[in-house]
C-alpha cells in the first residue's frame, strides 16, 4: 500500500454511446444504445438517459428495445472508438510510461513512473482535473478518474465519481470507505463466490473481513481465500502493468437467423477469416494456429484448430485453414455464431513455401481450364475459323469435356483438404456453379443505423434507418446545429460510405460550416425566391482523420 495516491483508474463515461452523441448533435441528451440491432444482439453500451429506463450492457438487444422502445438504436462503429481511444492513451502516456489500458476506454496509470510530483491528495486531484479537461478538450467527451494507493481502491474510487468526476481516496481512510460496501465490490469475486459467502451470512467488505482469514481459506481455498481477506483489508500490491502479451486475435459473428446453407456458412467464414487477418496485421503480429469457433441450433459450441508449418498473416493461408477446418463439423441443423482466430502469435511471418507453390499451380491450372472453355464456347458458338486457344495440363483436360454451353461453368481444382476456390463464368449447374455465384455476386449496399455516409450534394450525414428500398439520412456534423433528414433510394449513384469526422473541429471546420450556412439571393425561377444555401468546397472535401484537430504539443 503506498503512501500517496499515486495509481490513477480513468473510465470515459458510456463511451460508445457518449461518442455517437459528440459525432451527432440530433441526439444530445437522448437516449442512445449501441450493439447488435439484430434480434439475438447485444447492447454494448447505453448513454446515461437510456439507462433511465433500466438498459444496461450485456442486455440482450431485444429486452433493450421493450424497455426503452423510442432509443435511438445504432450499429458500432469500432473505427472511430479506437481512433477516439488513441487520443485518450496518449494523453495517459503523457502522464506516466507506465499505462496499463483494460479496454478501449479504461486505464491504469503509475503516476510514480512519470514525471508529475504526486506527494499528497491536493496534487493528486491537480493531476486528475487537468487530465479530465484535456480529454474533454482533445474529444469532446468525459471521463471519470480515481486516485488511491493501489489499483483496487483507485478503480473504485473511478466508479464512484461516475459519470464526469473525480475522487481521490486518502491512505489510511480506505477501511471507512471499503467496510459498508457489498463483496461484489471487492476484485474475484463474481456470483459464484458471493453466493457462498451469502450462505455463511458474509454480505459486506467489514463482515468478510470480521470471518477471518482461515474462515475464507476454508471456504474459498488457499489462494482465492487469502488474496480476499487481503482485498477485504484494503491491501492490493497488484503493479501497474504497461504492456501485456496477446495471445490470440479473433472475430465472430451471430446470425439472426440460423445459417443452415453450406454455401453461405463457407462464404461467411471467409469474410471473416479476411477481417480476422486485418486485425492480426494491424496489430503488427502474425500467428501460426488458425482456429474456427461453430456455435449450432442448440447453443452447443464446437472449436477446431490446425497448426501450420510456421507464423502467417497472409489472409489466403488463413481462409484455407479455415475451409478445411469446417468441413469437419456438421452444419446440417443450423448454425447461429461463427467465428475465426489466429493464435501461438509472433512478430515475424514465416512464409509458407509449400503453399505458396500449390497457389502458384492453381493459378495456371486455372488459367488453362479458362483458355480451354473459351475455345469451346467459341466453337458452339460457330466462331470455328478463329484460331483456337490452347489450354495445357489438367485444367484443359477438365475443360475439354466440359459442356459446350456458353458461360459452362469451371472449377479449380480441390487441394488436399477438400476446398476450392471457382474460376472462370458463373452461369454453371451443380454445387460448383452455385459457390461460384455466391462469391462473385456483388452484395447490396447495407445501410446500417447510425454508419457514416456522404451524398455528392448534401456532404456527410449518418444513417437513421433503411428498408424497404429506401434509406433514410441525417445530415449534420458534430459542431452543427441538428441537421435535416431526407431519404434516398438504397441504390442511389450519389450516396457512398463515408469516414466519421473529428469530434472535435478545427477553425477551418468552423469556418467553412459558418461560410456553407451563409444566404445567399435565390436564383432565378427558384420557387417562393427563398435563399439558397451556400456551399463550399469544404462540405465535399474528404474528412479529415478523427482528432486531427487536436493534436496538442507534448507538456
């Protein structure tokens, strides 16, 4: 226990959703939830007027929307919490080398290993104040800091300044303040343990404290017990840890409805086969097990895993290992989650030598069988005195007793763990021709709640809602006042995907917005001669990356 508070715990207040109230000002002091919109979703987070209602996180999306029915309901946009994250770390990082980051928007920080001189409670709260205004400054957000003498007592100290606080919890006071809480409060200790204390009558940090180390022991065991009676007195030598080894990087996805095409389930294991390796390379790291995670129907969970010859992050190496990994479970039933991870992690990548020849032969195998079927379509075509195109080895033998329909379709070859990948036209019969088709059709635009957009026209907005053939768009910026919504065919040419603007404006944001909301005379045959808006070019310029204009010098 240390003599002054100096471990720092800062937690950003509802951070999704305070996030998308600073990026859409149409819904400042409403209540927002983010998470799964489908009917098996999640809630991520719900800002403080939805928890009004009784929503909370891990909600299932469904009991959110009985609850709180006239929330604005919006997808994630990972993006820009990890951009407003950054922003935030970097402000710690300032404080002290020694930042230890739980999650997006939550901390440790060993003020000890910086450069501030935190002696006493005074210059403790000067440290948590500053940092609390230059959050809000760089983001447009709030933050809640704790102080203590150890890791414990400062996140408990975070939660009770919540939301937009501080708290600063003296040595030597922590017993009055621990002693009246409930167990829950205490580090490890989740239902199953506070059930058991609730058996012996143990409902509160003084009355496990009052049991007694040996009691907890006996109960808990060795370990568990004694570190308890420890965190019950107050006493947490926990260090502050600034970087911790990833073992893994995963993604999944849970289906609305139960996928019980194989096609489909093959298909969505490759998207995320794809974004799995995303992740791996931004995080500079690659890995040499590829697993897959198949939960069925019935909530049983399966997991399958291959180890490879050494280290990847080639998204190919990995979509391969997980194809043949699925033809391993049976998907007949349904499937309801599917997910894919890369584990035994490394900084280097070993490639694969071996693969990458077997590519290299399927590639030209491929190209044969292509030459080949173009020569036999051109033949039934009665194109017989144009020159033939020659195809050579195994795929223009395939290719040679293919049919003479035009538009036949071509299979590559299956490697040895039994995938393929399609080639050529996708007008063919069979299993073949259908997987064909599913991968080369182009998806319609979804047009997810709350994901950024821009109309050639109209510049950047969000998405309000969609169906029906239409969506519907709100356009505002995060310093405008509540913008105006209209609605476009989901297909319409002139509306596009667009990258989330700085929460937080430049003065050249502001005064291109001051100059586009500028009248100006209407221009003739303009119906009841109302002002025209005036644009600039700012309103079509690309955005610039998220807190760009808050980059603050160092100090």
């Amino acid at each position: 226990m240390r003599d002054a508070p100096t471990i720092l715990h800062l937690d950003m207040d509802a951070f999704y959703a305070s996030a998308e109230q600073a990026a859409k000002p149409s819904l400042r002091g409403k209540p927002v939830i983010v998470g799964g919109l489908g009917p098996r979703g999640v809630v991520a987070t719900a800002s403080y007027e939805a928890r009004v209602f009784g929503v909370h996180s891990a909600m299932a999306m469904a009991q959110a929307r009985r609850l709180c029915p006239n929330a604005a309901y919006l997808t994630p946009r990972f993006t820009v919490y990890r951009q407003v994250s950054d922003i935030v770390m970097g402000l710690l990082g300032r404080l002290s080398p020694l930042v230890e980051p739980l999650s997006l928007d939550e901390a440790f920080v060993d003020l000890e290993a910086g450069d501030a001189a935190v002696a006493d409670t005074a210059s403790a709260r000067a440290v948590g104040e500053r940092l609390r205004a230059d959050i809000h400054a760089a983001t447009g957000l709030t933050g809640s800091v704790g102080l203590a003498g150890s890791k414990m007592l400062a996140k408990i100290a975070s939660e009770q300044a919540k939301p937009d606080g501080l708290v600063v919890i003296e040595p030597g006071t922590e017993w009055e303040l621990l002693g009246p809480m409930t167990v829950r409060t205490l580090p490890g200790v989740g239902p199953a343990t506070a059930e058991a204390l609730r058996r012996l009558g143990i409902h509160t940090v003084a009355e496990t404290r009052e049991a007694g180390e040996a009691e907890l022991v006996r109960l808990l065991g060795k370990a568990h017990g004694a570190s308890l009676y420890a965190m019950a007195n107050g006493r947490d030598d926990r260090p502050v840890v600034a970087e911790r080894d990833t073992k893994s990087v995963s993604v999944e996805d849970t289906f609305d409805v139960d996928v019980t095409d194989r096609v489909r389930i093959e298909l969505e294991l490759a998207r995320l086969a794809g974004r799995c390796v995303e992740r791996l390379r931004g995080a500079g790291r690659s890995g040499r097990t590829v697993v897959i995670k198949v939960r069925r129907y019935d909530f049983s969970t399966l997991t399958r895993s291959e180890t490879l010859r050494g280290p990847t992050d080639d998204p190919a190496v990995v979509r391969e290992a997980a194809a043949r990994l699925i033809e391993q479970v049976d998907t007949t039933a349904g499937v309801r989650l599917l997910g894919v991870g890369v584990s035994g992690l490394a900084d280097y990548t070993q490639e694969d030598l071996f693969a990458q020849a077997a590519h290299a032969a399927q590639a030209a195998e491929a190209a044969g069988a292509i030459a080949s079927a173009g020569a036999v379509a051109a033949a039934a075509a009665g194109q017989g005195d144009q020159p033939a195109l020659a195809g050579t080895g195994p795929g223009a033998a395939h290719a040679a007793g293919a049919s003479g329909v035009p538009g036949a379709s071509v299979s590559a070859p299956r490697d040895a763990g039994g995938t393929g990948t399609p080639v050529g036209p996708a007008a063919g019969h069979g299993a073949a021709g259908e997987r064909l088709q599913g991968a080369e059709e182009t998806p319609p635009r979804r047009w997810l709640p709350g994901l950024d957009v821009r109309h050639a026209e109209y510049g950047p907005g969000w998405v309000q809602g969609s169906g029906v053939g239409r969506v519907t768009v709100r356009f505002e910026k995060p310093w405008s006042a509540p913008g105006r919504v209209r609605t476009f065919a989901v297909d319409d040419p002139d509306l596009e995907p667009g990258e989330p603007l700085p929460l937080v404006p430049s003065a050249a944001d502001l005064a291109a917005t001051e100059h586009a909301d500028t009248p100006v005379p209407a221009r003739p045959g303009r119906p009841g001669g109302a002002p025209e808006r005036r644009r600039s070019a700012a309103d079509g310029a690309a955005p610039r990356p998220l807190g760009a204009a808050q980059t603050r010098p160092a100090g």
